[in-house]
C-alpha cells in the first residue's frame, strides 16, 4: 500500500523550491536582463500648452 505510482507526495517547502529551481531555469534561458529583447514603440513628447488666458481676456 505504500508503493508510489507515478506521483510522490511532496511536502510544501520543497514543492516551493521546485517552484523557484524552476523560475530560475526559466530566467537563466530568457538572456537580455529585465526587459529581455523588447521594444517599446517610441512615442513624442507632448509639450505643455502655453496658457493664453491672459492674452484671451485681456487681463493686466
């Protein structure tokens, strides 16, 4: 009654540790750092709008 089959019972500290052994595999084979080889789109600077209220309401 005590053969495993296929499956063995694994406490929660280890299966943890099979979790970040796997993270850590997994992130060694993404080379490239944080980002990796992603790239945003560039997109433009907005400038401020100049504030015309005193030229509009003639204000001194």
């Amino acid at each position: 009654m005590t053969e495993e089959k296929g499956t063995r019972k694994v406490d929660l500290a280890e299966a943890i540790r099979n979790k970040l052994e796997q993270k850590k595999q997994q992130n060694g084979s993404n080379k490239g750092g944080f980002h990796g080889n992603e790239t945003k789109k560039l997109t433009t600077q907005n400038n401020k709008k100049v504030n015309n209220q005193r030229r509009r309401t003639g204000g001194s």
